[in-house]
C-alpha cells in the first residue's frame, strides 16, 4: 500500500478578534493549481491502494444492490391536463427516459404500466440517457411543459456545479429551439408557453435576480423581473396551482418575503407584497377560492413557534387576517396545498410527520391514517386544481416507497404503486423501533432503529452498528426505505439514526436549540445516543460506525474530536468541516446566507470564539487514538468545497490519525456521482469500507 499523503505545510496567519490562527493548509484552495490537483490525485491512488482488499466485496455489494432493483421500471403516470405524465427506466441505463400518452377525458385513474411493456400511444420527452452522452456528469434541472402542452422546457448541468442552460422544444413539431439560456438556477414556462421565468446567480452563488424570457427573442433582451439585493437572502418563483398568481419568493434560513403578480395581466408589472418581511418572521402562501373571493392561505410563525394558519383576501393580504389553524405548542405545521374544494396540511407531532385534508368552510382537520408506528408520509404528484383523488406518497424503514391515492369521494386509500424489492424481500423479516437516549442537559433525544429480526432484537447481544446523523436547518431524517441499506441488515448490521438538535424532527423549538450559540447541543446529543447504545448493550465502541454528510459532515467531524474513543470508524460526506474559514469569509459562495444558521463570527467575537471551539478543523487533537476516517468529496461542489475535508485528512494525519482516507470525485457535485449505475457503485464502496471497520468484510 503507498503512504498517505502529506501535504506540504505553507502558513497562512488569519487573526480575527484579537485571536490569530495559522492555517498550513489554506493552499489547497488553490482549485486550478496543478499542485492542488495533483495533490487530490494522489488521495486518490492512495485510497485506492488502501481500500484494494475491498474490490470482491464492493462488486458483491453492487451486484446485491442492482439485483434488488428492478431495472427496468415505470412510475406512475401522473395527470396534468389532457395527458398522463411518468418517467421511466431501462436495464443498463444510467438515466430516466421521461413519457407521456394521452388521457381520456374525465379518467382520472392512472393507467397501470407494466414494465417491459410498450405503453399505447407513448410519446418520449426528454431522454436523460441520450442527453448525458459524452459526459461523464449529468443533472437534469427544471422540467416543465407548457399548459397547452406544445412545448417542453428542461435544463441541464454537465459539471456538478448546480449552474443550469436552460433548453427548449417545440413537441409538436419535435424542434429544438434557439432558445438557450445558461448559468440558471430554476425555470419554467409562462402559462401560455410564450416565455420562460428563470433566476440567475451573483458571485456569491446566490439566486439572486427573476427574468422573463420571450421565446423567439435573444436572451440579451430578457426582462428583470426581480432583483433581490441583500446577500443573505435567496431568491425563488413559481405558480400557483390555480394558475393565477406568478409567485416570487426571497428568504434566509430564517425571514421570508413573498410578492404575487396577476398571471392574466402584464408579467412585468410591479410584483405585489403579500407580507413586509420581518426579521425572525418565515411565511409561506397557497392560493384557495373561497365562497367566490380569492383567499391566500398564509403559513407563519409570527408570534407562533410551531407555526399557525391565517387566512387573507388576496386583494389585501395585510389587511384582515382570519385564524385557521391556531398555534399549538407541539404540532409542527409544515406545509399547506390548496385545491379547488379543499386543502392540505401537512405537520409533525410526536416526531412522525402527518398528512390531513383542510376543510374550508369549517377549518377542520381530518387526518390520513397510517398503521406504521415510524413512517414518512407526504402530498406530492398533485399538478391539477381539481382532481377526485389526492396523491400521497409514504415509505418506512421496512416499507418500500410507496404511492398511494386518497379517494376524496370515499377517503379510501388506493395502493397505485409499491417500489418492487427483488430476490424475495418480506418486510416482516425486519423490525423498526424508536429508542430514546438522555442528553448532557437531561433532554430526552429520538433514536430510530431498523435491524433483520433473524439476529434478535437490539440489546439481546452485542451488534455492529451504523449511526446516522444530521441536524441542521432544521432538516429531519425521516424514516425512509433503502435497498442498498438491506446488504447490511442481512450481515447482522442494526441501522439506527440519531435525532439530535438543530433538526426539525421535535418542532421548532428543537431545531432552535441546535443552531448558533447552541450549536454543541447537535454534537453532544449524538454523543448521547451512541452512549445509549453502548450501555443498552445494543453495540459496542469496536463495532460501531458513525456516518454524516454536509452538514452532518460537520457533526462527524465534531463528534470524532469529541469522542474519539466511542466510534471504530466515521464516515463523513461532502463534509463541512472547514466551517469557520468558510463563515469568515463572505467572498466564498453562500457564506452570508449561512450567518442565519451558524452566526456571524465576522462581526461578532462571541460567535467566533464559540465556533472555533468546536469545528473540526481547529480542534483536531495531537497524540490521540482516532477513529478510521473516510472522507467523501467532490471537486466541483459549490456548496461543501472540497478543500474542507482535504485540509481536514491533512490536518488529522499531522495529529497522528494512521488510517484517514480522502476520496474525492473528480467529476461531480454536492450530490456525489451522477447516474444509478455509478450511484448505487459508490455507496457499494462506502458500505464495503463500513463493513470492514465492523469486521464483516470477509
């Protein structure tokens, strides 16, 4: 095996706040220089030469995954206008094929597709396969059709970079048109097909500015819709299920500001405000028709931790507001979706998401039952104002991605789909419980486990174990089905995911208590939770492997210096480890966005001091016994850069850790890799390196 690479030490003195920090790694941002690449490079050959032993296991992992696939396959069509929508996939394709057939008039029963067989009267949109030729990265962006459905508008990003050309096709004539429009973020037609909404980025990577394009017309002539100037705010558009509003959109993690724009008038006139913002204050409308007046429903957390529902005329949004659904301590609100004759709400009690109809005259709430003591369930695949069925989609731990359709007539549920499993998967051969471990501060944290019930129940003997974590903006890991996930149940592997602080999965109230200057909850919770584990007997510090990417990243990196003791490997994703040279540097992409999150330690002496004690850069340990560490990244990530975990590995085997690995994609995004294939290809080589450190790679 070749030695580890050590990159060269070269000082780079940052002092803020009296405090001066000499980084010897800060060269490595240099992207473009051939030392830099060169060095990634050798990471690479290096992990490579490392990880060689693993080769016959990760083909076995692969071939596990891809046999447990059915590979050619169709979702379920969904229906938007005259025509049934749906997507589907071909044995040895990398990439989804989109389709359409026509639909009868008043059948609102999607047809049933078989996979394999021909589907009458199909009409193919948009191959991802053949636009992915000749690139060894492809990511489709926005998909759209006109209303009349005579044109198609997708975008797409050969880099990884999340910058998007926007293209456009006549489907009647099967004309690619001139109109090209690069460097976006999002897009979508005007109703009537004519024009192209789409935002653009600044410097700093941030949506920033809504055009209007003419089709027909050079794109040096598009119109600015909209231009948000402050740097902490995103920028986004849509419409609204009705078709009657353009929807505009600028928000930090924390403020929202929303304008509407008559679609039956002028697109370019002045947008008007729904709601002024207010610092602290996210809302978020839906359009409804109530007893003949226009009505936005408005989602918001003025005043209401967990969110409550008001109701405004839209002629005069900020003028009197009826309470829908008042604020109740406890019942998260999420999300509302008008229809013609009802809506939707979807919140979390308990830690469980949930799914109700909303009825406009009476304000009530009824709820979807589910009978899965953890599961996910949302509203999704509803393009159409009206429809007889409302479609849901709902998975757990041991339940495959599923769609079902709520009869609103009936309120039965109708199965439409299942994800098949291959090779013989009964969900009942394995179990799903929540646990609850205790807190530094006595808090009482959710800890979800999944396990094969052949080799008992957790805590009846000593286990190998996968913990997963998260939590930041908010963000919840639900419980959700995976197929590769099953090639480590069947090896005796318990999968369990911590929910600590700074996720969304308890309320507002505990993503509150794991952000800015309460940050350290996130890492000290998860701490907690592998603690519970190892006293419950469920595993053991020898057998037990930690695994977060992005900001979970973060939290690998934090808990690995925390506790090195407790974890006989990490597994850190696009990691964001580097955090506090990124916060200081407001020139970086997203940097002023993320202050929302992480605080300003730019400005405020505090927030330094509390993030240099606890990001994983600055506080690596000398002559201390770490865990084994992978660190996955990708080049053209413009969300983590990679330089984060390449300084991380360097720093760490500086300290003394003897088996770091930096394994960086070369060709990718934020995502990873592009393409199932290559997808389900690099999980079997993070599996296969997890099943090592547990020693169950023989």
């Amino acid at each position: 095996m070749t030695d580890a690479p050590r990159a060269a030490r070269r000082s780079t003195l940052r002092t803020h706040h009296g405090d001066t920090f000499d980084d010897p790694y800060e060269w490595l941002r240099e992207k473009e220089s051939p030392e830099v690449v060169a060095h990634l490079e050798a990471e690479n050959a290096h992990t490579d030469a490392a990880t060689a032993h693993l080769e016959g296991l990760r083909e076995q992992l692969f071939q596990e995954i891809k046999g447990r696939v059915q590979e050619t396959d169709l979702s379920v069509p969904t229906r938007r206008g005259d025509w049934w929508y749906y997507s589907r996939t071909e044995e040895g394709s990398q990439y989804g094929i989109h389709c359409r057939t026509a639909a009868a008039a008043g059948d609102w029963t999607p047809p049933v597709l078989q996979p394999g067989v021909p589907v009458p009267g199909e009409i193919v949109l948009l191959d991802g396969n053949a636009e992915a030729e000749g690139h060894e990265f492809f990511s489709l962006g926005a998909f759209d059709t006109s209303d009349d459905a005579t044109r198609l508008l997708w975008s797409t990003d050969f880099e990884g970079d999340e910058l998007y050309t926007v293209h456009v096709r006549d489907l009647v004539t099967g004309e690619t048109l001139a109109d090209e429009i690069p460097d976006t973020s999002g897009a979508f037609f005007t109703p009537d097909g004519t024009g192209v909404v789409y935002t653009t980025r600044d410097e700093a990577w941030r949506p920033d500015t809504l055009w209007l394009h003419r089709i027909g017309t050079p794109v040096a002539e598009d119109v600015k819709l909209f231009h948000e100037p402050d740097e902490r705010f995103w920028l986004g558009a849509g419409i609204t299920r009705s078709r009657k509003y353009l929807v505009i959109g600028v928000g930090s993690s924390i403020t929202s500001e929303e304008y509407i724009v008559d679609l039956d008038g002028d697109l370019t006139a002045e947008p008007r405000l729904v709601w002024p913002r207010q610092e602290g204050v996210e809302y978020s409308f839906e359009h409804a028709v109530v007893d003949g007046e226009d009505r936005l429903y408005i989602l918001h957390n003025r005043d209401a931790l967990d969110f409550e529902l008001v109701s405004v005329a839209a002629a005069d949004p900020q003028g009197e507001q009826r309470v829908v659904l008042a604020h109740e301590p406890g019942r998260r609100l999420l999300g509302m979706d008008a229809f013609r004759d009802f809506g939707t709400v979807e919140y979390r009690r308990e830690g469980l998401e949930r799914v109700a109809l909303l009825d406009y005259a009476t304000d009530s709430l009824e709820d979807v039952a589910f009978d899965e003591p953890l599961y996910s369930a949302g509203v999704s695949g509803n393009p159409e104002w009206h429809s007889p069925f409302l479609r849901l989609g709902y998975a757990s731990f041991v339940t495959p991605g599923t769609v079902y359709e709520l009869e609103l007539a009936t309120r039965r549920l109708v199965l439409r789909k299942q994800v098949p499993v291959l090779g013989g998967y009964d969900p009942a051969d394995y179990g799903q419980r929540r646990d609850w471990a205790t807190a530094t501060d006595g808090t009482l944290v959710p800890i979800s486990l999944v396990w094969k019930r052949s080799f008992g129940e957790p805590g009846s003997e000593v286990r190998p174990l996968h913990l997963y974590g998260y939590g930041s903006y908010e963000h919840s890991i639900d419980p959700g089905f995976s197929v590769a996930r099953l090639s480590e149940l069947d090896r005796g592997v318990i999968f369990a995911v911590a929910h600590v602080r700074g996720g969304g999965e308890m309320g507002r109230q505990w993503y509150e208590d794991g952000k800015l200057l309460k940050k350290r909850n996130t890492f000290t919770d998860f701490v907690a939770c592998a603690e519970h584990l190892v006293a419950a007997g469920v595993t053991s510090p020898d057998r037990l492997v930690a695994e977060g990417a992005s900001a979970g990243g973060l939290l690998m990196g934090a808990v690995t210096n925390l506790a090195p003791s407790l974890f006989a490997g990490v597994l850190a994703g696009v990691p964001f480890v580097d955090a506090l040279t990124t916060i200081l540097d407001p020139s970086l992409p997203l940097t002023v966005i993320e202050w929302d999150e992480w605080g300003d330690p730019l400005h405020g002496a505090d927030v330094y001091e509390y993030m240099k004690s606890y990001t994983p850069y600055e506080n690596v340990r000398d002559g201390i016994r770490y865990p084994r560490i992978l660190a996955v990244t990708s080049l053209n990530d413009s969300r983590v850069m990679y330089v984060e975990p390449a300084k991380w590995v360097a720093r760490l085997r500086d300290a003394g850790a003897s088996d770091v690995l930096l394994k960086c994609e070369m060709v990718a995004g934020h995502g990873g890799v592009s393409g199932r294939y290559n997808s389900w290809k690099e999980r079997a080589f993070e599996l296969a390196w997890i099943l090592d450190v547990l020693g169950l790679a023989g």
